[in-house]
C-alpha cells in the first residue's frame, strides 16, 4: 500500500527514504534456522505490524535488521526517486531496560548523558533543557523530565525509551514488544503516540506485538511470521487467513494442554 503522498513529503524533507526491501532474508543460529526465505517491503508513512507465536523469530528479525546479528539474503533501502538509498537512521524500543530503582536518575540525566560526553550530574544550560523537553513532547511525556527513572510506571518508562529512540528523527523505527506488560491505559495511549508520530513524521515503522486488538486497530499492514512470512496484508486479510487460523489455533492448544487439558 504505497501512499504518494507519502513519498513526496519524504523526499522533500530531505531523507528520501521510501521503501526498505527484505529479500530472502534468512538467520542461522548454530545449526538452528530461526528465519528461511523471509520477503518484505516496509514503505514510509507505514506502520507494519509483526506478529506470529512464541519461538517465529520477530525479535531476531529486528535484531538482523539493526545488524545485531548476522543474515543470509539483503536489506536493501530505496530513495523516494527510485535509486538506491545509504543506511537510513535507525531508532529502536526494547521490549524492557533493567534499571536500578534506588538510583537518583532521573529522565533529564539520561537524556543529557545519552547526547552529551559531559556527566549528568553537571549544571548543564536552559538550552540544554528545553531541548530534552521538546524532545519528551513528542511523546506525550514532557511532565516526567525531572521524574526517577526508578519511579516511572512502565508505559512511562516505555514512552521515554520511545522519545530517545526520536533523537536524532530516524528513517526507520523499529519497536520489538514495547508494550509488554503495559496496563490498558499505557497500552492505548503508546499505541495513539506511535501512530501519531507515524503521520506527522512520515515514519517508517516495524512494531513486533502480541496485542492483536490494537495492532488491529493501528497497522497499516501485518505481518504472520512464523519462521518465514506466512501472510501479509491489511489486518483483516491477515488475522481472516487460514494461515494465522492454522498457527494460533495450535498454539491455543499447546498452551491449554500445557495448563492441564485433556486432547
């Protein structure tokens, strides 16, 4: 679903970037395949959405794609002029950071030691500041600059990874499970951010989810990934094909018969 309008504002930003080319894309680990053969193309202005049942390999796709670890096949990246593009800027969301809760840090000390050669804990300018807050803006998180990371709930910790992963503005945004764990409010209101951020930037966006109601409700295209792509589409082609049916329906039997059913 290729959007022109899309492509005209992207080029005129100056990025360019139009579509990232996943070509036979495979990863080995050891003697273990976790990926064989996998096609895809993310366009800009879209957020597509990976889902598949434990053990698919979403996460070692993200994880190839950062260059994390190492792929057979090609990632290839096209300008919105149709020549080839360079590496875009990447910015990626965990699905968790270990943090120790008794630290002072706060928001601010993370951002300026993140940005900055200099330690947190120095007097740093007005600038300085404003600019973090700018940055926390574009996630609905401004209030929480001066808050401990340690007090942060976790759908605010997440929005705060999510606003480090806005600085610089990168081409591709790539979000593995970012919500997990997250209450319905936080759910909700990541999601909205996501999809706001997706419109006004004209990002180009993978989020790898379990939450299929709101990736229902925000992707613009889905992914079934369970080694290899299975199914691709618009959320209702995908989550009404008899692949995602074949796939899920097992891995409800395999958990309910873990949890002590008969059959």
């Amino acid at each position: 679903m290729e959007n022109r309008h899309h492509i005209s504002r992207r080029a005129a930003s100056g990025c360019g970037l139009c579509c990232t080319k996943i070509e036979h894309f495979g990863v080995t680990i050891g003697n273990t395949p976790i990926l064989t053969d996998v096609n895809l193309h993310i366009h800009c202005g879209e957020l597509t959405a990976i889902i598949g049942p434990n053990g698919a390999g979403k996460s070692t796709l993200i994880k190839a794609i950062l260059g994390e670890i190492s792929h057979t096949g090609t990632i290839s990246y096209v300008q919105a002029n149709g020549g080839p593009s360079h590496t875009p800027v990447m910015g990626y969301v965990p699905q968790s950071l270990k943090l120790d809760t008794t630290s002072p840090t706060s928001v601010l000390d993370l951002f300026l030691a993140c940005r900055s050669h200099l330690p947190a804990w120095l007097i740093h300018s007005r600038k300085q500041v404003n600019s973090v807050r700018e940055r926390l803006s574009r996630v609905k998180a401004e209030h929480l600059i001066d808050r401990r990371l340690g007090a942060l709930s976790g759908g605010e910790l997440q929005r705060v990874l999510l606003a480090l992963a806005l600085d610089p503005m990168p081409d591709l945004l790539l979000l593995d499970e970012p919500v997990s764990g997250i209450d319905q409010n936080g759910l909700e209101l990541f999601y909205e951010t996501v999809s706001e951020l997706r419109r006004t930037y004209d990002l180009s966006i993978i989020l790898v989810s379990h939450d299929l109601d709101m990736v229902k409700n925000y992707a613009d295209r889905m992914v079934l990934l369970n080694k290899t792509v299975l199914s691709v589409g618009t959320p209702d082609e995908v989550l009404q094909s008899e692949s995602f049916y074949k796939v899920f329906s097992l891995e409800w039997q395999k958990q309910w018969r873990s949890k002590g059913g008969e059959g």
